[in-house]
C-alpha cells in the first residue's frame, strides 16, 4: 500500500467513495489539479466537472458539483455539492434531465427560474460525459 494516496469524496449525502489510489485529477476553478504521492499540501475551490483517479491501475471517475479539495500528507479530502461514480450514472435518466433543462431553457417565461434551469442542465451534461468517457473506456458506445 506504500506509495498510495488516502481519496475521500463526501457529498452532504454521505461518502461516494473511499479508498488507496495511485493517482488524481481534480478540476479547481483555477484549471486541472494532478495530484501524485507526496504531493504538497494544497487546499482549493472545485468547480462542476469530473475528478478522475487510478485505483488499481484502473482510470475511474466520479461527476462532481462545487467544493472544496485539501491534500495534506497523501490524504485528499473532496468535499463537494454532489457526486456520482461514473458506473452508477444512469444514462437515461441524466438524458431525460438534459432535455427538461433544454426544453425550460427554450421556453423562458416568468414562472421559469432560468438560473436553476441552466444549472440543472450543466449537471446533466457533466453526468453525461462521466457516462461517455466511461464507455469510450470500456470500448462501448
């Protein structure tokens, strides 16, 4: 286990994961963050985008919402708005909320919050293309 970095992924939900990882790569507001064993410690603000990861020589990644990151002696702790692994989006579901926020986006009128209407939509393009990058990497469609 030597050489490994402690992630911890907490929404206000609970854990989306746990565990030993060789690797990391957060998205800050101010760009990608790679993270490697022995990384200095760093504390930094997340935007909406996909923190990727090695776990076992295997690429995983997780959507992630608005948070926090602190890396202090090869612990990472992500503290974030929502996430969801890759492997537990469901495909059809993050689709059906895309097109909801499409269609109430292109029908504005005084009972549609645009802002939470645009947000919704970015959440489900994020989920979207955790999904995508999963089957490109599973050799899928």
């Amino acid at each position: 286990m030597s050489d490994r970095i402690k992630l911890e992924v907490v929404t206000p939900e609970g854990q989306v994961f746990s565990g030993n990882v060789e690797s990391i790569v957060a998205p800050t507001v101010s760009g990608s963050v790679g993270i490697l064993y022995n990384h200095a410690p760093l504390m930094g603000a997340l935007k909406l985008g996909i923190l990727k990861y090695v776990c076992e020589g295997k690429k995983q990644k997780i959507a992630i919402g608005p948070g926090f990151i602190e890396v202090k002696s090869n612990h990472v702790m992500v503290l974030v708005k929502f996430g969801e692994q890759s492997q537990n989006i469901d495909k059809e579901r993050a689709l059906h909320a895309k097109e909801r926020a499409e269609t109430r986006l292109a029908n504005i009128n005084e009972t549609i919050d645009v802002v939470r209407a645009k947000a919704a939509l970015q959440r489900a393009l994020n989920r979207l293309s955790a999904v995508e990058e999963e089957n490109i990497l599973r050799g899928g469609s």
